[in-house]
C-alpha cells in the first residue's frame, strides 16, 4: 500500500458507558486510534421513503494499514462525519491492511 492513498485523516471510536451522575448511564464515544492515515471512498447511496419520510443511506469503504482490535460495534470519525463500521475485511489475511464497510450516521449521536 503506497502512503499517498492514504491522504485522508480518521478517528477509530468506541462506546463506553459514563455515570450520569444521577444512578444512570449515558453512553459516549472516545478514541480508541487517533489521526489515523486512511483512504475514503464512497460506494453507493440510497434512498428510500419511510413512514412518510425520505430516508438517505450512504455506504463507504475506508482503508487503513491494519490495526489490531478494531470490531464491527465501533465507529469512524471523519472530520464532522460519522460512520458505523458495518463490517471489516484484512486482505490475504497478511495484516497489512484493513478495509472497513461503513454506513455514514447523522449527527454522530
């Protein structure tokens, strides 16, 4: 894999659940891979009407040089943009790269 592929800039995150200070808990999302190299690109978009509402779904691949630990319930973090990883593949099984399917989320809550 050539470093100039890799022009974008990620986040990797995972939830964890805080107190809430009053006996519950909230979840939140911190960094587990900060400012990782990474190469984004988006593969489809559809929409499709819900209960009266337009719904917009877009799918892309992001690419990384592999990292141990990363799991499907985690997230990717670009720039303002927030993306489950749907599902991860490590090409030739040789741990060289890692590339993620991930489904672009509104408002990263």
């Amino acid at each position: 894999m050539r470093a100039g592929e890799l022009r974008h800039v990620i986040d990797i995150q995972d939830s964890v659940n805080s107190a809430d200070g009053q006996g519950g808990w909230t979840q939140v999302w911190s960094n587990v891979y900060s400012n990782v190299r990474a190469a984004v690109w988006p593969l489809r978009a559809t929409e499709r009407l819900e209960s009266m509402k337009l719904e917009l779904s877009t799918t892309h691949k992001i690419r990384i040089r592999y990292r141990e630990g990363i799991k499907a319930d985690m997230r990717v973090k670009f720039g303002t943009r927030y993306f489950n990883i749907q599902s991860i593949i490590v090409p030739d099984e040789r741990r060289i790269m890692c590339e993620m399917l991930c489904e672009e989320i509104d408002g990263g809550s």
